[in-house]
C-alpha cells in the first residue's frame, strides 16, 4: 500500500468538485492523502493507515480545501516588453497569492514552465463562456445560467480571480457553488485537463486551505487573506510554514 507524502487532517469541509444525484459531494470533517504529485485519497474516517514516519502531517482544523484555481485568458507581460521576465515572474506570483495555480495562455514562456508554483497550459479546447466581473457588474442581470469560467483578465488586468468571482458573489449574481466550478472543474473542463480543478483519487494535488467554515463565507469575503495554504503538486509553495 502506498503511504501519503503529505496527510492534511481535522479539515471542517472537502470540496471535491464531484456530483451524486446532482448533489455536490462535500466531505466533513474529512482528511486529504498525497502522494507526491497526486492525490491519494480524500475522505472522512481513519487516516492513519496512510501516515508512515516520512509523511508531512498538515492540520487543517478551522478550514475548507478546494482545488487550485484555472485562469483560461491568463494575461502576461509579452517578451518584447523591457524586463519582461521579471513581470511575469511577479504576474505568476500575483495569481498564486490569490489561488490560481494554473494559467491557459497561448505562448508556453520557458521561463515560467519551471515555476514550482504555477502551470502554464494551453488555451481552451472546448469553447466555454467566459464571465469578466467587472464587465459583469455593469450589467442589470446576469449573463449566464449553465457552465462558465471567470477570468480576472481586462483593460487593467489584476491577476486575482479571488477577488473577481468574490465581487459576483457579493453582488448575489451566482451562487458560491457556481462560483466555485466556474474557477475549478468547469475550466479544467474546457482544457481537457480532467486531473485538474477536483479533489479525489488520482487528482493532480492542487489544493487550496481556507479559515472559512463553508464556501458561502469565501465569496462573501473580499480578498485573500483567509488562503492560508497552496499545494501544487503536492507541494506546499505558500507559506513556508504548517498551520497549529
């Protein structure tokens, strides 16, 4: 049996992005099991039988997980521009402070392919509507009723989809569960990238600790100072310390 190389344990919910009878399956109370860049198992119960004494044991106590965010209209700084390189570093670090772990962007930049913290993919292949807050927020209702993506992209890009999706919550556009999929699976949907945007077995171990008690609180709260983890890959690239 394989034993996890990092146990999150004590977390309040596990959002894992799945469906049962059309129901969202949340588990409570629950734990996560990584085995380095995948997940092993998610759940509630006993998480013993996956520790051995090499495994990084996270306390998740008084938060939610959800998977990392997609942004499908990343905007970067184009290598033409002076620095560009740094920019961009800064740009990628700014989506990773805010949860998005993976940017769907036309130029593969070497640069960045190599970040720990962030995966650069290709563009949509299979055409979702995309929901711009800001433009969204000007109009008297909202546009969409089945599956979108939210991008932070724009004029003046910010490089936050937190903070993006949190303003439609705020404003009561969407529900947090529409809110949730439209950064998560509905993305990882259009990338064809199904071990993206969920939380089960063989997932890719892209995970996000919120101090809030259920998603309903995430988006009703503006910015990101409740992210108190990010995993990629199994990894855990912010902060450098374990929540006591």
């Amino acid at each position: 049996m394989k034993h996890a190389t990092l146990l999150i344990i004590n977390l309040e919910r596990v959002y894992t992005m799945d469906k049962v009878n059309g129901l969202p399956v949340v588990f409570q109370h629950a734990f996560i099991a990584v085995h380095h860049d995948k997940i092993l198992a998610a759940g509630c119960g006993h998480w013993q039988e996956y520790a051995d004494k090499d495994t990084r044991i996270l306390d998740g106590r008084g938060h939610i997980a959800v998977p990392g965010f997609i942004e499908v209209e990343a905007q970067l700084t184009p290598l033409e521009k002076r620095d560009s390189v740094r920019l961009q570093l800064e740009e990628c670090m700014q989506y990773m402070h805010h949860g998005t772990l993976t940017l769907a962007h036309p130029a593969l930049y070497p640069s960045l392919t190599a970040q720990p913290y962030i995966e650069i993919t290709k563009t949509m292949s299979k055409q979702l509507p995309i929901v711009y807050p800001y433009v969204e927020l000007g109009k008297k209702k909202r546009t969409y009723s089945g599956r979108f993506c939210i991008s932070a992209a724009g004029k003046y890009p910010i490089h936050d989809q937190l903070s993006a999706a949190q303003l439609l919550g705020i404003a009561e556009r969407y529900d947090s569960w529409q809110l949730l999929q439209a950064l998560t699976c509905w993305p990882a949907q259009a990338l064809n990238r199904k071990e993206l945007g969920c939380i089960h077995i063989h997932a890719q171990a892209d995970i996000l600790l919120f101090a809030h008690s259920d998603i309903h609180a995430l988006f009703h709260t503006l910015g990101a100072q409740h992210l108190s983890q990010v995993i990629k890959k199994g990894i855990r690239v912010f902060p450098n310390i374990l929540i006591s």
